[in-house]
C-alpha cells in the first residue's frame, strides 16, 4: 500500500521506520513518499503560513504552496483518496483501519497551525478524520497513527501468532490480560488455566476475560455486538464473580 504525506514536518515520518512500520516500509507492503508545501514556496522566505481572513490568533497554511504539494502528490497517485487529518473529521477506528488497508493508497494531508483554507477542503479533500476528541499541534502524530494503525492490517506484515486477527477491537471486544514469566510476581500469581495446557479451557477463559473487561471498561462496545450463546454464558459467568468478589470486599471494608 501506498502511503502519500502533505507535511511541513516530514522529519518526523522517521519514527515509522521503526518497529511493524519499518519492517513493512523494508519490505514489498508499504511505501511511503514526503511532499513538504515548503518545497512548493517562491519567495526567499520559503513563506508556508499566512494571516486569517477576518483577523484573529494564529496563521493559516498559505495556500499556494499546500495547493501546489497536494497537485504532485495527487498526479503521482491518481487513484488515492485524500484524506484531511482535522479535529472536524469523522472518528477513526478500527472499523476505518480495515476499510483503508483494503485500498491501494491514501494521501494524508498533515495540517499546522489554525488548519487550512475552506476552499482547499472543498476542491481537493475526499475525507476528514480525526484520531479523537483533542487537539494536537498539527495533524503528522495522526497521520502516523493512521498509517501505524492500517500497516499492520496488511497482508504479510505480522507474523502469524501476532496475527491482527486477534487484535482487541478486531472482534469488537476489548484484550484479554497477558502473563509471561515469572509465575509468581510481588506474591500474584498467574491465573492457573493459563499453566494447565488445556487449551480449550484457555480459549474460554480468555474470551470471558475479554468479555468482562469489555463490560466493566466499555460497555458501549457491547451495545453494539451480538453475543453468540457461548458469549452470553461466559459473560454471566464473569458478572456473578464479580458481584461476589465486590461484595465480599464490601463485607470486609
Ligand atoms: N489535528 C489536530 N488534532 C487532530 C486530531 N485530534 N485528529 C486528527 N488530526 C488532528
């Protein structure tokens, strides 16, 4: 997949060297490519911001060099979408990562300052989005949890027990806790399942953890899923063990 970034900032891009990002940027599952509007600018100044219609705090990016980066980026991928990163945008999820991975590329237009001007959203921009509700100092940190977020979906890029398939969120519920060794820590022990070898007993004691941290840290998730029959139990499962364990630590307060 091709990634494509508008970027007065393209330095900062060298963090996706590095981990899952790098691996897929080495390999044939990604690449990326930097358009700085600065590169775009004639004056001596290299002038990339200019004054708010209307007065007010701030600059807005100076339209001319961004409009120009944008043309090159886009006659260089005809066929991606652009994508403005913008507090004003839809929220990115999960849901978002999986559409994106399936296309052959996105242009991701990093804003600075106070954003860009209306009329280069309404003529050049496809999509907005936002990676949630706060304000960043520009829109490069987004665009690589965009990229981070979609590469690992690719195929080929994890390998197969780190499969993105079990990812939380891909089945719509929240991760299991994880233990490695030692199997005993400042006196807390590893759940014993884990140890048993039984893995079945291990498949269903993960999906009911998975389900009752989803309950307790975001239900709203589970609004939005069927549970399957097996679900339904294990959830009730975990729910009756809870209410005994809060109440008895009740009883002892
Ligand atoms: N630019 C500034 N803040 C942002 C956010 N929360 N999401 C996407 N782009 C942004």
């Amino acid at each position: 997949m091709r990634f494509d970034v508008i970027t007065l900032f393209p330095e900062m891009f060298c963090a996706m060297e590095s981990g899952v990002t790098g691996k897929a940027l080495q390999g044939a599952q990604a690449e990326l490519h930097l358009w700085n509007p600065r590169d775009y600018t004639e004056d001596v100044h290299r002038t990339v911001d200019d004054r708010p219609y209307g007065g007010g705090p701030g600059m807005v990016m100076k339209v001319e060099p961004l409009k120009q980066a944008l043309e090159a980026a886009r006659e260089a991928t005809p066929k991606s979408r652009v994508i403005h990163l913008t507090p004003q945008g839809q929220r990115f999820d999960q849901r978002a990562a999986r559409e994106m991975a399936a296309r052959e590329g996105i242009i991701l237009l990093a804003g600075r300052y106070e954003g860009i001007d209306e009329r280069l959203v309404e003529c050049c921009v496809d999509e907005e989005w936002s990676i949630g509700d706060y304000v960043l100092s520009g829109g490069e940190l987004a665009a690589m949890v965009i990229m981070d977020a979609v590469t690992r979906l690719l195929p080929g890029v994890l390998g197969h027990e780190e499969s993105a398939l079990q990812d939380s969120y891909m089945n719509g519920l929240l991760d299991f806790p994880q233990y490695t060794r030692p199997d005993e820590l400042q006196g807390r022990e590893v759940p014993q399942v884990l140890l048993s070898g039984d893995h079945e007993a291990i498949r269903r004691w993960r999906l009911k953890q998975a389900l009752g941290r989803t309950w307790i840290r975001r239900p709203d998730l589970l609004e939005q899923r069927q549970l399957s029959d097996e679900e339904r139990q294990l959830l009730e499962e975990f729910i009756r063990t809870h209410q005994g364990a809060s109440a008895s630590s009740q009883e002892e307060a």
